[in-house]
C-alpha cells in the first residue's frame, strides 16, 4: 500500500530517479520552460521554487547548497544573479503550469509546458 507516500517513481530506480528530476529541474532553469508530461511537471515545480526561494538568500551557505543539488555552477550562478533578482518581491508561485490540451501519441498522456510567471 502507498497511504501517505509522496513523489513519483517514474519507473526508476532511486539515484535514476533523482537524475532525471534534477536534468528537468536544469532544463526549466536553462531555457525558462519545457513542454513536458503532467506529472513530471507537478513532481520538478516545487522543486523548483524551493530552488529560487533558496536562492533569494543571496548567501554563500544557499550558493553551495544549491550546487550541491543542481550540480552545475552556471546554473547555479543564472539562478542566484538573474532569477533571484527577478523575483525578489514575489512571495511565491515563481512557476506556472499550463496544460497544452494536446495527449502524447504512444501513451495518451497529457503534455503540459512548465514556465517562470
């Protein structure tokens, strides 16, 4: 039984399954939206605001907290320069997720494009 258990497994393994999280949690950062599957969406969004709340700090302690879990420095730097600037009056909701009204061709799932508001 799942009672009260949280996330998605995707059908991957533990270290699988947090790379592929965090390569989504990347590509939303890089480019600023990605056209992806709903639940992919929903499982990288708090994520990703976690990132961006962490990174409006502007410390060096949430810098190396942040590199440690995105593994990438230039990702690390756009987010605490450019995203944290962005958004540092706005409390929350640093994402939207818009569903695109189209279904995926092999499996019918419904695809979504995950955005910074």
């Amino acid at each position: 039984m799942r009672h009260k258990k949280e996330g998605r497994k995707f059908h991957r393994e533990t270290g699988q399954r947090k790379s592929f999280v965090r390569s989504l949690m990347l590509a939303l950062l890089k480019t600023g939206k990605i056209k992806t599957t709903e639940a992919r969406a929903k499982e990288i969004k708090p994520l990703v605001e976690k990132a961006i709340t962490l990174a409006k700090k502007q410390d060096l302690a949430s810098r190396r907290l942040l590199i440690s879990r995105l593994h990438d420095k230039k990702i690390v730097q756009k987010l605490c320069d450019e995203l944290a600037k962005k958004y540092a009056d706005r409390k929350g909701g640093f994402t939207r997720i818009v569903k695109l009204g189209v279904v995926r061709k092999r499996d019918a799932t419904r695809m979504v494009e995950i955005s910074f508001v």
